[in-house]
C-alpha cells in the first residue's frame, strides 16, 4: 500500500517537499518534476534532506526537467523517467499523491 | 463500496481560492453520501483560527462555511500538529473539531485512503 | 444576477437564474407567500417552521444545505419525525432543499439537481 508523490515546486518557494518528507512512508516514492528539480542539486539543502530518506523509499524525475536546468542527476540515486515511464510508475503504486 | 478520500487542505484561506475549492470538494462529496475525509495542514490549519473576520476584505466567510462539514456527513476532520506549532498555534482553540495528528498518524491517513487530493 | 422581478405589495424584487432571490434582504413572509403561490404551493406552519430554519442555517454556515444537510438539520433542531426526507420531501414538492432554500429566499445550494 504504498503511495507516490508527485512534487512540481522548488524546495526554496514552497513547502511541499519538507512536507512529503515528514509524512513519507518506507516503501513510498518521490517523482520531481518541473522546478521541483532543483531539490536534486548537488550540494543543496533539499538533496541532502533527501539523502536522509529511508532507504526503502525510491527518488525519481522526469529527465527533459533535469536536462533543461543543468543539474548533475549523478549525485544522487535517481531515476530518470520519460513521460511513459512516469505513466508506468503512477500505476504501479497504490495511489498518487500530487502536492500541487 | 465507494473509494475513499483523503483530502489534504494546505492554503491559507486569504491566500487563493484554493481552501474554498478543497472545501467544494468535500461539500459535494458529502452531498453524495462519499467517504472523505479532510486533513488541514502547512498553510490550511490557518482556516481553522478563531475570531477570523473575513468581511474586513470582503471575502466569504470560510470558516463558518467549514462548520457545515459536519451536517454534510463530513465528520472525519484531522489537522497537523507540527503545521500548528511552527505557526505559534500549539495550544490556540481551533474553530472546528478537528483531531491534531502527528507525522505518524498523517503517514496512516494517507495509506487508509485509497486517493490523496491536494490542494 | 437579476433575470426576473416578482412584484410583492407593489416592490419590485429582483429574482437570479435559479428563480431565487438576488438578495436575502428583500425577503419576508409576503415574498415567500409570493414565491410559494408561482410553485401552486400554499404556506403552512409545517413549512414556516422548516423556513425559519433554513434561515438560521444560512446565518450560521453563510451557505445553503443540500439535501442530506438539510435532513440533519432538520433532525437536530425539530427532531427525527421532521428531520426525514420523506415528510421534507412531502412539504416541498419531492425536492426539498431546492425549493425550501428558494423560499427561505437563499441561493440555490450546491451540489443540487
């Protein structure tokens, strides 16, 4: 019964991911999308809350965000993900939480 | 059996229309008789304050609306703890009967539901 | 926005898209009266009763019950005899928050066929 997020804001503008992260659940994952991207710069202070994670938990983002704004996915364990892969993901957990 | 929801309110009431439109939400789901229930929390658990008077900028009242929930069928009402305190809000009496959950308890809420809305 | 006037006791009062009033503070019994006879309906206590309550609702939660809320409602302050859809539905021509809300001179609830 696990469940995705879906994260779209900038870690620095808005406090949807310190919120997912306190109410993460083992097993949950994370997809970073659009601005929310920037929480995966290395060396910032929302990738380093998210090294902290509990390590059953998954971080994904879409890959053309991550592209776009030159930010080093290597840093970190994330998966990259086309449109149909984040389609694919969606499905495959219990249920989606979008945290618009 | 009707799908569960568990609805996650986190906009000031003066900030958007987005508190008015997560309590739409749950205004219609009641009036159809569906299970939901509404977690306020980051911003939402500021539509909870007492003493709120909206028609200083001429805005509906909201948390007289939110009052309603209830003989809507909306009995399932939780607000965060940890939203409460970081707004200096730990002990203030809230305008609506509402459980405080900490993250754990929320972590719950969210695995009980089968859908998660934001708004 | 006013689409029709009812005209009580020689005022002009303006009527929205849904037939109910533009303003709550047009409305007194004359105008529910008034209201009531365009539903072929004749006001008893049983209603007035129901009426009053509605407007007490709208003061309190500054909107309109649906249905279901209306029941609750009605269940709470008057008791179960009256809080049933059945009798609501009975008094108010089968659709009861609908119709009551219109007379009690609120807005059409939400939520509503």
């Amino acid at each position: 019964m696990t469940t995705l997020h879906i994260i779209n804001a900038a870690p620095t503008q808005t406090t949807q991911l310190s919120s997912c992260l306190r109410v993460l659940s083992a097993g949950d994952g994370i997809v970073f999308c659009g601005e929310a991207v920037q929480a995966l710069r290395a060396g910032s202070l929302a990738a380093q809350q998210l090294q902290g994670i509990d390590h059953s938990c998954k971080v994904y983002a879409l890959e053309e965000d991550v592209l776009a704004r030159a930010i080093d996915a290597e840093a970190l364990p994330v998966t990259l993900l086309d449109y149909p892969a984040f389609v694919a993901l969606c499905v495959a957990y219990s249920r989606v939480s979008s945290w618009t | 059996m009707a799908k569960s929801v568990l609805l996650i309110s986190r906009q000031a009431p003066w900030a958007g229309i987005g508190a008015a439109e997560a309590l739409d939400i749950a205004l219609a789901a009641g009036a159809f008789d569906l299970p939901l229930s509404i977690l306020f929390m980051d911003d939402g658990v500021l539509q909870l304050l007492d003493q709120q008077q909206p028609q200083a900028l001429e805005q509906k009242d909201l948390s007289a609306n939110l009052q309603a929930l209830p003989m809507f069928g909306i009995e399932q009402l939780y607000v965060a703890q940890h939203c409460l305190t970081v707004r200096g809000l730990a002990d203030n009496p809230l305008a609506l009967t509402a459980e405080r959950v900490d993250d754990q308890r929320i972590q719950q809420l969210i695995r009980q539901h089968d859908y998660v809305m934001t708004l | 926005m006013s689409v029709d006037t009812l005209v009580v006791e020689g005022r002009e009062i303006a009527l929205d898209q849904d037939a109910c009033l533009c303003s709550l503070a047009d409305w007194s019994p004359q105008v529910a009266q008034a209201l009531a006879a365009r539903e072929g309906m004749e006001l008893t206590d049983a209603h007035w009763e129901v009426l009053y309550l509605l407007q007490q609702f709208y003061t309190q939660f500054q909107l309109s019950p649906a249905n279901r809320a209306l029941v609750k409602y009605v269940a709470l302050n008057l008791g179960k005899d009256k809080g049933n859809s059945l009798y609501l539905n009975g008094l108010f021509n089968g659709m009861p928050a609908k119709l009551a809300a219109r007379l009690a001179g609120l807005p059409k609830p939400a939520n509503c066929f």
